[in-house]
C-alpha cells in the first residue's frame, strides 16, 4: 500500500479484539513517534506504554467523554494504549523572544508524533483510536507524572474485531481548504 493510499483507508477503531499487540510492535510505534520531528528538536514528549492489566484498569477508569462520564464505551476491548505526555520543550532562545512561549509548538508536534504512530500501527496490522479527553488528576496520580506535564492524547491499540472496508473520508471541499498565493 502506498502511502496516499495508506491516508485514505486509515480509520479510527472502535472495535478491538482484545488480542495483546507485542512488546515489539509497541516499541516499534513508539519509536515512530519518537523520530517525529519537532520545533527546535525540543521533542516535548514522553510514551508511556500501557500493558499490564492494573494499569489497563487504570487508563480505562480515567477515560472520559466531555459530559465528565467515563469515555470509549468498547474500552474493556483494547489490550494496549500509548500515554502522550507533554513534557515542558527546551527551545531556542530566538522562539523564547519573539513568542514568550517554550510551549509553541508543543502541541502540533505531539499530533505529528502520534500520527506517525497510528501508521506504523497500521503497517504493522493495528488498528488505533486517539483519545483526546482524560481526567488529568487520576493519570497524574495513577501513572506518577510529574505536575506540569500534560496527557494530550492516549492512543489506544490493538487488532479489530474484523477487518472492515474503509468509508470514503468525508473532508471538506479541496478549494476549501487551499488555495493559492492567497486566501
């Protein structure tokens, strides 16, 4: 599969067998997400591997949806998830100046770094779902994470249920979304 191709079948799961993915595979997506670039290659990130039971439980009971109820309802079903943790970037003192911001593109290189998982996931045969909204508190507490450090996303991943036809990707009109030498 060519990557374009790759972009147009990749699909969020939320039906997983239960089927652990490896440790290997595991590190194998970690470490797309670790080559990942980043501004001023501050890499503000740490993976947390989650794998073992107690600790599945544990990223399962802080999932929430944005009503403050416990979130991802086929949760019970993934035998893995990827903690995104920000981690406060060291950037060049030129991008502390003119933006008074360590953190500027903290964010946008987290997305970039767990899209690069989510198809590595995929090369490997593994479905993922990115999960965005979390009870801080209850990481931090369950997962020792250092106050000032942000979950921004946890990837779940696994096998699906069964292999599904991917959907057309409804996306916005392309003239929408670009243009040329101008808005």
């Amino acid at each position: 599969m060519n990557f374009m191709e790759m972009l147009k079948s990749r699909e969020s799961c939320r039906s997983f067998d239960g089927t652990p993915a490896t440790r290997e595979e595991l590190l194998k997506i970690v470490e797309a997400g670790h080559l990942s670039p980043s501004g001023c290659n501050a890499q503000p990130w740490k993976f947390i591997i989650v794998d073992e039971e107690d600790a599945l439980a544990k990223v399962r009971d802080a999932l929430v949806t944005e009503t403050g109820a416990t979130g991802a309802p086929w949760r019970e079903e993934v035998s893995s998830y990827i903690v995104i943790v920000e981690v406060p970037a060291k950037v060049k003192p030129a991008v502390l100046e003119h933006y008074n911001d360590s953190q500027r593109f903290a964010q946008g290189d987290i997305g970039m770094a767990v899209m690069n998982m989510c198809y590595e996931a995929m090369e490997l045969g593994l479905a993922t779902c990115i999960l965005g909204m979390n009870d801080q508190k209850k990481m931090e507490e369950y997962f020792n994470i250092p106050e000032g450090n942000e979950v921004r996303m946890i990837l779940a991943v696994g096998h699906p249920k069964k292999e599904t036809e991917p959907r057309d990707k409804v996306r916005k009109a392309f003239d929408e979304v670009c243009s040329f030498n101008q808005w």
